[in-house]
C-alpha cells in the first residue's frame, strides 16, 4: 500500500492508506531482484510471507486498519487489514486462474487444428496416389504407346522380348516421368508420416526434461533451470560454476567434498554472467536464471548432449510482446505469423514472397508454360 512519502525517513511508516491505487503493480517486475534475494535467504514460501507482514506489523499501522474503521471495535482495523490481504489474494487466484484457462483454450484450439490438417492429408492422399497412376503411359506391343485404361493387361505384359532376343522393360513414356511419379509418392508419404511423427504437444514453457537432471524453461531472453536436491540443502552445500560458455553443479558430501557432479557440460550457446544466478527455492530445488547473450533466439537444449526439442514448436508469450524493442518486436512477430501458417498449412512470409514474385514473371511473361515447373 503506499504510504505518505514525507515519513519515508521515519522509522516507522505511518497513516497506510486501503485506498485503490492508480498504479498498476499486478505486472510490475521492478522489485524481483529483491524479492528474490529476500527468497534466496528465507528458503521457502511461509518464511517470506512472514517478512512482509512482519514488515507491516513492526514498521507500519497497517493492522490498526485505516482511520475511523474502529465503529467502536478495538479489533476492527486488523478485520479490515485481514479483509484487504484477502481481496489482494484473491485478485491474484482470479489472475492465475484466468491465465491458465486462456492457455489451456490456446493449446487445445492448436491441438484441433493440428488434427483436422492431418485428417485431410490422410483424404487427399488416395487422390494424389490416383493422379499419379493416371500420368503413367505404357508402351504397346508394337512398340508405341499405350493409352488406353487397361491397367491389367500392362501388369502382364510388363517385361517383353525383342526381335534379339534382349529383354525390354516397358515404362511410362519418358522413363524419368514414372520413376518421378513414384518418387513423388513415397515423398508425399514420408511428409505424411512426418506429420504424424510431429503431432505433439509444444514443450512446457518452451523447454524440456533431462531425465535424472533438470528440467528447463525458457523466454526469449533468459533460461530458467530447475535441478532437484535432497531435502534440507543449503548453499554452502552446493557448488555452483558458471561461466560464459560452461555450466558446473556439485553437491558436498559430509566432508565438505565434492561428490560426482549433476551438471558439467558446455552451453549450446553463451550467457551473460554478470545477469545470471542462482537460488535454492524449499531446501529442496536449485533455480539456476542463465541470462542469453543473444536474446533473439531460442535454445533447442541448455547443454551439448543433452536431449532438444523442436523450435518449430516453441509459443512465444504474446503479453510481452510490448516490452521489446522495435527491431526485436518485428521479428518475433513474423516468427509467431510463420509458426501459425505452418500449423494451417499455409505458406511463410518468405515463401509467399517467393510465390508473388513469381506470379509477378509469370504475368510477364505470358509466352513462357510453367505448367510442368517445380518450384522449391
């Protein structure tokens, strides 16, 4: 709550107002450096609620309630203190809650989509696969071509005997047009079952899991990795080296040795050191914040070796899309447009690009046929 600032010297805060504030501090992340330090010494949830209200109770009047909420009751300023906490509290569960639906509808809306463009693939495939057979001319048995429909008389007649005696296999006319025509078809099978293979979930907060270590998130400007500990571990227990490129995490064992470490590898790309630390969060989990030096890029691992994940999965935050700058805002935006066009099947921007420059020639060319062009 804030607090009448002429008294900020004074030891004690006083006349606390419950009065709504025109400052929005819902999503203000100013004071994180400080309530993490405040974490890192308390170690655990309960403790760092008690500094706070601790903090209200010994330097503020923030129980004794605002003035004139007595109505004759010695106990009904903290009432009214214990009524605002709850309303905070509650504003926040409100918050939390709404977020987490809006993020489960994105996911299964992405999920819908995902499985309706699979769906379709699996209906047009027949289709392309009978095209593909109608292109295939045979040869005739005087040598010419056939083009006739009778398809089983070809399966017979496949291999046949010349005046020399030399065996000739009949193809369709122009040999590379059969064995492109089956090659198209195995690839357009393959690119199904590679779809099949890519229908997953995105990774949880843009990271992943590496079984017995750490799992890991991820924005696009900073790593948070979470590496489990034996219950009651405290700092002097641990031994944490980072550098630019090189990420090291040890326990001691009872005499004050080092045991074999959990993490000792180089990073798939370098951090900022001066911006990254450390945090033991319960007893019970180190938070490692690694801050990237380029922060116009995603992580497929934190270590060389361990297990990726696929970037073209990754879903930017779009509330935070505000707070970048210009150039950085720009390209993350197209990265998000390419992701979703990709998801519908559609074209990327530079794919587009490509595809309107070349409609641009054709127009300009009307002599040319690109009706037999393949364009990659």
């Amino acid at each position: 709550y804030p607090h009448n600032p002429t008294k900020v010297q004074k030891k004690e805060i006083r006349n606390i107002t419950m009065a709504p504030t025109t400052t929005n501090y819902l999503d203000d992340d100013r004071f994180d450096g400080l309530y993490l330090n405040i974490a890192n010494q308390t170690q655990g949830i309960e403790p760092l609620l008690d500094t706070v209200f601790s903090f209200l109770r010994r330097k503020s009047d923030f129980f004794a309630g605002p003035t004139g909420s007595s109505n004759g009751k010695d106990d009904a300023g903290t009432e009214a203190a214990i009524a605002k906490v709850n309303e905070v509290l509650k504003k926040h569960a409100d918050i939390y809650l709404r977020d987490k639906r809006r993020k489960e509808e994105v996911e299964l809306e992405k999920k819908k989509k995902k499985e309706k463009q699979l769906r379709r693939n699996e209906e047009e495939a027949p289709k392309k696969k009978a095209v593909q057979e109608e292109d295939v001319i045979e040869l005739g048995e005087d040598g010419g071509f056939d083009i006739s429909n009778n398809r089983s008389s070809t399966e017979n007649d496949k291999n046949a005997k010349s005046s020399d005696g030399t065996t000739v296999t009949r193809q369709s006319a122009g040999e590379s047009s059969s064995v492109k025509s089956t090659a198209d078809e195995a690839g357009g099978e393959q690119d199904n079952a590679e779809e099949v293979e890519d229908d997953s979930p995105p990774p949880l907060g843009n990271g992943g899991t590496v079984p017995g270590k750490y799992t890991w998130t991820q924005t696009l400007a900073e790593l948070s990795v979470t590496i489990p500990l034996p219950p009651n571990t405290r700092a002097k227990d641990l031994k944490v080296v980072m550098s630019k490129k090189h990420l090291k995490v040890s326990l001691k064992n009872n005499d004050h040795h080092e045991n074999a470490p959990q993490i000792d590898a180089p990073l798939t790309k370098p951090i900022i050191l001066d911006d990254s630390f450390w945090t033991i969060e319960d007893s019970t989990r180190l938070v490692l914040t690694l801050q990237k030096s380029n922060q116009m890029e995603w992580w497929d691992a934190v270590c060389e070796g361990d297990p990726t994940i696929n970037l073209q999965k990754i879903v930017p935050e779009n509330s935070n899309l505000s707070d970048l700058d210009g150039e950085t805002r720009q390209t993350v935006e197209k990265m998000m447009y390419d992701q979703r066009q990709k998801a519908l099947g559609l074209p990327t921007a530079e794919e587009q690009k490509k595809f309107d420059i070349l409609e641009k020639f054709k127009a300009a060319h009307p002599e040319m046929d690109f009706s037999n062009a393949k364009i990659s």
